[in-house]
C-alpha cells in the first residue's frame, strides 16, 4: 500500500476520523478564542500529534487494517450482487432451443451454488465472476447468431452454409461448458474442496 494510499484508509477509518475530528475541535477553538489564522496550524499539528501517540501504542495500525477489511468487504458484497444479478438473468433466459435451455439452467444453478458459497465465505474469486459474465455475453452471441439466420430464411436468402447453425449450437455450448467448470471449479475451492459425494462420504465413515 502507497502512504497516499495508506493515510486515506486510515482517516477515513472510525479513529481516523475522530482524530479528525478533534482537530477541527481544537481548530475552532484556537480560531474563536486567538487568531483565526492560528487554527490553520493547529488543526494539522493535532491530528499530527494524536495520530502519531495512536500509531505508537498499536491503535493507528489496527485501525488501518480494520478499515481495509471494512472496504474489501463492501466491494466482495458489490461483487457477489452484480453475479447474483447476471446469474437471475440467465435464469430468466427464454430460449427455442431445449439444449441451451437445459443448459442455461444449469449455468442458472451452478452460478447460483457458487454466489451462495462466496456469499457464506464472505469471498469470491476472479475468474468465477468473470465466467458468469462471459456466459451471458456468450448466450447474446448465439441469440444475435439466430436472429440473423431467421431473418436471412424469412426473406428467403438460401445461401447461407446448412452446417452454420450447428457449428454456431455447438460452438457456444462449448464455451459455456468451460465457463460452468470455471465456476464449478471456484465454487469447490471456496467450500473447502469438497464436492457433495465427499462430504456423504466422510458423514459415512463417522458413523461407522
């Protein structure tokens, strides 16, 4: 962490800003009772002063960690709700086609599974996130691809190659495929690594 960095988290932690707080105090103070200039220093040299007896006795440090935790946890939770948003989406996907139906209730559950997870954790991962929002920018393609192949039909355009729809189904349930192992593959990492056959397993052998 940069010292910019570093002071802003910590005058914006709850210390920090009583310390601030307080200098203002003693700055208003100076301002109504000496020299309105004279609060110009003192402000500055109090929050100075108070900050560096907290930093000295453990108290600054733990405030800066405290308000770090405080801000990963408000971006986590800015996070999971933008997945769980794009995961209800796919949810509500209608599409023609009872493949990538099927398939994209189950990108649905298991992007689900996975904002669950985090959420119980309180953390997430990168690429989990990143999967979900490719599987919706994916799932856009594919729609875009058989608007146009319904469009070209409708206006009675045979040319285009037979095979092209095909290749397009299965182009896209092949990347939403990796996408679901990604997210899969987050999900058990988050949980401890255990997948559900695991967990009976081992309730088995404790009841042996």
């Amino acid at each position: 962490m940069t010292l910019p960095a570093f002071i802003r988290t910590y005058t914006l932690s709850p210390t920090g800003l009583t310390v601030l707080g307080l200098s203002v105090f003693a700055g208003a103070v100076v301002a109504s009772t000496v020299s309105p200039l004279g609060a110009l220093a003192v402000i500055p040299a109090v929050w100075i002063l108070f900050s560096l007896l907290l930093f000295s006795v453990g108290i600054g440090t733990t405030a800066v960690v405290n308000e770090r935790s405080r801000l990963r946890r408000g971006i986590e939770r800015d996070l999971l709700h933008t997945a769980s948003s794009r995961t209800k989406r796919i949810g509500r996907l209608r599409l023609p086609d009872p493949e990538m139906k099927k398939l994209t209730e189950h990108i649905s559950y298991t992007a689900g599974e996975y904002c669950r997870t985090a959420r119980a954790s309180q953390t997430y991962d990168p690429k989990a996130h990143h999967a979900i929002e490719e599987c919706l920018e994916i799932i856009d393609a594919w729609l875009a691809g058989r608007n146009r192949i319904s469009a070209r039909h409708h206006y009675g355009d045979q040319q285009l190659d037979p095979e092209y729809m095909a290749n397009l189904d299965a182009r896209t349930r092949s990347l939403l495929t990796d996408r679901v192992s990604i997210i899969e593959r987050a999900t058990l990492q988050i949980s401890g690594g255990l997948t559900p056959d695991d967990i009976l397993t081992i309730k088995e052998e404790l009841e042996q």
